[in-house]
C-alpha cells in the first residue's frame, strides 16, 4: 500500500514560509495593510471553500439552506454561509459514528491523520480529527505566540495542560518542541503528576516559565509557598487563559512573573493572543478570520458591542474543515492600531451558551472570578449552583473558599454589584470545592453546576 508519510503530506518549507516565526513574522505584519491582509484571507478562503464542498457535513449544511457551489464567490460572501457549534459536530458523529462525516478522512491511501477529543467541560467529548497540514499550522501558531511573548533559548517550559485523549498537552508539546527551542516539561494535571511533584520539577530543572489554565496554576504557587521552594524557583512568565481576570493576583502568586493571555479552542487551535505589549489579544488573521455575531440574532455587531467568536480556519484545508464554527465564547474588539496589522480583541469574557439569566439579568459565572480574585481572605475558587423551585424562579448559590475572616454579607453584596443580581452565597475552608470543581483532575475545572433537571 502506498500513501505519504506525515511530514510528506504536505510542504513543510513553504508552511514556514507563509506563516513565518520570529523577527520575520513581526516585520511582515507591521508594513502589511489592511486591504494586503484581506487579499492574503481571501486567497485562503476560496481555496477552504472548495475542500469544503468535498466534505459531505457542508454539503448536507450548506444544502440545506439553497446554496450550490457558485454562490460563494470569495471571503466577501462568507456571511451567506449558515454558522455551526458543537451540537451539530455531535449530531454528526451520532448519525455517522464513530468520527462523524465531517472529516473527509480519505480511503486506505490517506495521509496520516491525528485523533484527539475534547476535555468535555460543557458535554461529552467531542471528537477531534487532523490532518498533517492542519495540525501543523496549528502547532506553530502556538510557537510563534509563545517566541513572540518572549519565550527564549534558555527558557524551561512547564506545562500543566491534560493528556490522555484531550488534545491539550499534546498539542501544546508538539508547539513548543517543534517550534522553539526552549527545554519542555510535559507535567499534565494534578493527577497526572501531583502538585507536590510540579514544584518540585519546577525546582529541580530551573522552570522559568508555565503554561496551562490558570486555576491550577496559581493552585501551584500555594503548593511551592507550602513546600517554602520559592528560593528555587524563579518563573518570568505565565501564558494562560486569563479570560475575565485581572493577571495581578496570578502574578502576585507567582512573585512577580508576568502573565500573558491567549485563547482559542479544540476544533480551531489558536485564535488570538497577546504581543510583547500586553494590550488586547491580536487575532491571528493571516490563519484565522474572526467574525463577531450577536448572540441572539447570528447578525455582525458593531466593533465595542459584545458577541459569540465565529471562526474559520484559513488554513485547515485537509482534514475537518472549519467554516463559520460558532464557538459560543463571548469578547469585543478592541479600538485603535497595535503593534501589527492584527486586529485585537479583548479576549474571552464567558460563555453564551453556559449564561445563566437570573431575574431578566444575564450572568457569567466565569465573571466571579475577576470580582473575588484580589481578595486576600479568599482563596480565589469557587463554584455555582443552579436550582428552580416550584415556582419555576432560579437561583444560583455561590460556594467561595475562605481563608477565614470573611463577611458573608458584605461578600453577598460585593458578587450582587459585580453581577448586577442578589445570589445566595456559601463560604467553605480552603480545598472545599475542589471535589466538584475536578480542578485537580480536569484542565478547566468545572464552575456551573446546573441542578435545575431541564
């Protein structure tokens, strides 16, 4: 049997060359304009296109709504294309099991291919599939994010995201030994390696900067206070998921490193992440092109309103295309010019689908977070839980882990300014909500509990 090996799959030179790394990559997109930018996406967008059309999940989509193949002239039409979300990925995978037909895997001849799922946070896993070309564009948009944060030669990486079938740390190592040359450490979660057993690698091998979600991160920085291994460890950086919170308190838990914010998801790699500068998250533009809907209607917004991050991937044009995939994560964009053509936006501010409405209110459970996390009797963790009574009201109860010290009421008024709506508030020792958050165990511990039995 004849097919092409990984790196024979496609051109591995000519990647480096249209999505260059380093000093190359920042002098291309400082002089680039706008209009030179959207040539480059369009370009893309029409060669996506036509890999889409072999795939029979789009064709079954797009057919739905009327569209043939002629009607999609280039990225400029991109909005007469119905958007998708996970449900109808799912939906896929249980009508054609078990991958679905939204891959366009190929017969036995097909390049190697790359499986992976999902952590699960908001459902069951959900398959991830790709193809040598897609995966590695993936990989070093992350590297380059990373060099362009300031990760250098002599830095050892520590990495705490899951393994196992979860793409994350896979993913992740794959960037940073592809497309660096920084020393990795490949940790995973607090039960893959125990927190004692982190800090003590980190001091062991002269760890200088960490990545992964910053819940269990700073949970570390207890642990090495615990252990008294600061005066063996010194971390300059900490690359994350900041979401909605302010970097001082992880910063300040880490003794000064500082703290930089990304986002993206399973089925789209990297979307966008902070430069050098700290200021917005720059959207990855010459992979990526980002659409902001209102969350109600699935129309464009205004730049400065609020809505769901649609996202297509340019450049994923082998295996699992990825064409208006609603991510149902919620930012703005950001005014004014950066230090690249990039556009900005000010990176993931909570969930549309995991919105919990509270006496007509709208609520992100994930916005506790940035209320409580400067408070020095609380430890920062916390979970919610969502009930109905007989009546049909909601109510959410928030569990907080308290160090000791703390007002019960002035903190019930404190979350009722920060949300806009009184919740029922719980206060337990440090560690309590560990066991229903899974933050050991889980890459992103679970924050909403819904009880309500819908």
């Amino acid at each position: 049997m004849s097919f092409p090996t990984y790196f024979e799959a496609y051109d591995h030179q000519q990647m480096l060359r249209d999505y260059p790394v380093g000093a190359e990559f920042v002098a291309r997109y400082k002089s680039m304009s706008r209009d030179e930018l959207f040539a480059l996406q369009d370009a893309q967008f029409r060669k996506l296109m036509q890999r889409g059309w072999e795939i029979p999940f789009y064709q079954r989509l797009w057919g739905a709504k009327g569209i043939e193949p002629g009607d999609i002239q280039g990225l400029a039409d991109i909005t007469k294309l119905p958007v998708y979300d996970k449900s109808d990925l799912m939906a896929s995978i249980a009508a054609h099991p078990p991958y679905g037909d939204f891959a366009g895997l190929g017969g036995p001849d097909r390049a190697p291919s790359v499986f992976h799922t999902t952590s699960g946070t908001t459902g069951k896993p959900q398959v991830l599939i790709f193809g040598p070309k897609g995966r590695e564009v993936g990989n070093l948009m992350v590297g380059r994010m990373y060099r362009w944060m300031g990760l250098e030669s002599d830095d050892v990486v520590h990495s705490v995201y899951g393994h196992g079938m979860i793409n994350g740390g896979h993913y992740i190592r794959e960037a940073v030994t592809r497309y660096t040359n920084s020393i990795f450490l490949s940790a995973g979660t607090g039960i893959e390696t125990r927190s004692v057993n982190q800090v003590q690698l980190m001091a062991d091998f002269g760890v200088s900067c960490i990545v992964g979600f910053v819940d269990y991160i700073r949970k570390l920085a207890g642990t090495a206070e615990e252990l008294g291994l600061f005066d063996k460890i010194n971390i300059k950086m900490i690359i994350g998921h900041l979401g909605a919170e302010d970097r001082s308190a992880t910063e300040a838990a880490w003794h000064g490193a500082k703290a930089y914010d990304w986002y993206g998801v399973g089925d789209t790699g990297t979307i966008a992440g902070e430069g050098p500068d700290r200021d917005g998250m720059y959207v990855w533009e010459d992979a990526q092109y980002l659409e902001l809907l209102d969350v109600d209607e699935g129309t464009t917004i205004a730049k400065g309103e609020t809505g769901d991050m649609v996202v297509t991937c340019l450049y994923k044009d082998d295996v699992a295309p990825c064409i208006r995939f609603n991510t149902h994560d919620i930012t703005h964009e950001l005014d004014g010019q950066g230090e690249i053509a990039f556009k900005r936006i000010a990176g993931f501010r909570g969930r549309s689908d995991n919105m919990v409405k509270l006496r007509g209110i709208n609520v992100f459970p994930h916005a506790i977070g940035a209320i409580i996390e400067n408070r020095p009797d609380l430890t920062g963790e916390y979970v919610c839980h969502l009930t109905r009574d007989g009546s049909g009201r909601d109510s959410m109860r928030v569990t907080l882990e308290s160090k000791g010290g703390t007002d019960q009421g002035a903190l019930a008024e404190t979350l009722k300014q920060g949300l806009g709506v009184e919740v029922d508030v719980a206060l337990c020792e440090p560690g309590g909500t560990a066991k229903v958050t899974e933050i050991d165990t889980r890459q992103k511990p679970l924050r909403l509990i819904d009880e309500r039995k819908l």
